[in-house]
C-alpha cells in the first residue's frame, strides 16, 4: 500500500432502502516515483473501515431488523 485516505459519507435509511450511492470525491492522484511509471501499473481498491464491535456483529452473523424488540 502507498497511500490510504478517508472519506466520510452518510446514508439516510429512513423509511427507504438504500441500494447505491454516488459521491464525487475529485481526483485521487496516484504516488509514481516519475512520469515514465503507467498509472495502469496500480489499482484502487475502495471498502469500509469497521469498529471492532461492528466487525464481531458481522462475524456473529447476525441481522439487524426495524422490528426487533417490538
């Protein structure tokens, strides 16, 4: 990895499924040592950072629902 960067975006589950979002981050440039080193030669690779109690709810394979505890 050479270079890692955040960026924060919200969602509003109110009411609605959520099924993608767009968001217009600008450029992400690309640390090659020159020129003569092909943008091609790198990937971009996009996910989430989860907190750890987020990421023991996904291992313990369970589901939020609207309706628990009702």
């Amino acid at each position: 990895m050479l270079a890692k960067k955040y960026f924060n975006t919200e969602g509003n589950f109110r009411g609605q499924n959520l099924t993608g979002k767009t968001e217009v981050i600008g450029t992400i440039e690309i640390p090659r040592v020159d020129e003569s080193i092909s943008g091609t030669n790198f990937e971009v690779v996009v996910g989430f950072e989860l907190t750890q109690e987020q990421l023991e709810f996904n291992r313990a394979g369970k589901r939020f629902r609207m309706d628990a505890g009702q």
